[in-house]
C-alpha cells in the first residue's frame, strides 16, 4: 500500500515537472486522496481488532486468575475444617 502511495506522488510530481495538465493532476491528486483515505480506514479497522482482541484476552486473563483465587480460598477452607 505504501509503494503504491508513493509510486503515485512520484508519478504526480513527475507530471507536475513536465508540465502536465492540470486535470491529471487533481485526478491524481484525488487516487492518492482516496488511497490514502482507504488506508486510514483500514488502518482503524485494523487497530480497533487488535485492540477489542487484546481486551478480551486480558479478560479471560482475569477471569481465570480469579478463579483460580477462588479456589485457592476454597482449599483453604476445606483444610481449616478438615483440621477442626
């Protein structure tokens, strides 16, 4: 996405050099406009998975940390009875 970002400013800055027209400019004004919107959409896209995808992975962390913390206690209250 990246060398297509840049392979069309080169191409744009090439015609801008030569002279091209202007109508070819603003066209390649508006792909790298759109390109550069499209990447930005994917992008946040990308970042809100990865962010959903880590905060259900620290949940299921937690859940099983606490129970495991649960457990814990329970054992120690079936010793302590145990002992009585």
């Amino acid at each position: 996405m990246k060398k297509n970002l840049i392979l069309l400013a080169l191409i744009s800055s090439i015609f801008i050099a030569c002279g091209g027209s202007e109508s070819i400019d603003k066209k390649v004004k508006n792909e790298i406009k759109e390109k550069v919107e499209d990447s930005l959409k994917d992008i946040e896209k990308n970042v809100e998975e990865s962010a959903k995808k880590k905060l259900d992975e620290q949940k299921e962390d937690l859940k099983d940390k606490g129970q495991k913390e649960i457990d814990r206690n329970r054992d120690k209250i079936i010793k302590k009875d145990k002992n009585k």
